[in-house]
C-alpha cells in the first residue's frame, strides 16, 4: 500500500473516531456555548460534501438543506457530474435538535448525524446513506456571506 494511501486512511480514521466521540459528547458549564434551538437554525443552508479516505472512486458533490423554524429539516445530495456510478442522487428529511454547538438530525432510522456549528456554517463527518461510505460536510448559511 503507497503511504499516501496508507496516511491518508489513518487521517479518515481518525477523523471519524474524533467526530463519533463529538457525538457523545456533552460539554461541562465552562464549555458550553450559549443554548441554541433548532428554530435557530432555521432557513436554507448551501453544502457540500466529499469522499475521505484512499478510495479509488470519486464520491463528491452539492448538499442543499432547509430547515423550518419547528425543526423538520430536508436535505437533498446532488453527486459531482464526475462521481462514481454507485453515488447517486437523494433526499432524506427528519427533525434537528441543538446540544450546545452540536446540531443532531434525527430520521425515522435513528439520529442520522451531528454536525458542529461556528455561526453561519455547519460542518463535520458523516455517513453517505446513498453508498454507505464516511464523508466530510461544510454547510454555509444562504445569504450569509461568510
């Protein structure tokens, strides 16, 4: 195995060990960041997602998520024109919760993910429902110009 492959896998690994334990995570009073509700995060949200690891097939594309102000959310994935023939395009919709900077969307399967808020952008790792495969995510508030 090349050791870019080889590193590059030891970085998804840990990537994902390091965001499952943020899921599990409940932060302590001196680190808590002022209490959010889902209604705060209300609104259109413009993503994007990528493959991580040494795969051989391309996995990439466009995210588009809207959430009500009660807390139901919809996401739409749009695979990249270049991605493998396994990424194909969906949509999944639940309801999202806060705990602390923590957004957790829920699904009729269970809690899907937890992605980490810093203002107008949400961001972190999680599972392609489509192919099964870990990727990173970096939503960006519509409008906000960050």
């Amino acid at each position: 195995m090349p050791k870019r492959t080889l590193a590059s896998g030891l970085i998804a690994v840990a990537l994902v060990a390091l965001v499952a334990g943020c899921g599990a995570f409940s932060p302590g009073p001196a680190m808590s960041s002022p209490a959010a509700s889902a209604s705060d995060l209300a609104g259109t949200w413009n993503g994007e997602f990528w493959i991580l690891g040494g795969f051989y097939y391309p996995d990439d594309g466009t995210l588009l998520l809207q959430i009500k102000k009660d807390g139901t959310f919809t996401v739409t994935m749009t695979p990249a024109a270049a991605s493998n023939n396994i990424a194909k395009a969906s949509s999944w919709s639940g309801t999202v919760s806060t705990r602390g900077r923590l957004a957790v969307f829920h699904t009729s399967k269970g809690p899907w993910d937890s992605l980490l808020r810093s203002g107008d952008i949400l961001y972190g790792l999680a599972n392609d429902p489509a192919t099964g495969a870990d990727i990173g995510i970096k939503f960006e508030r519509a409008g906000s110009g960050a």
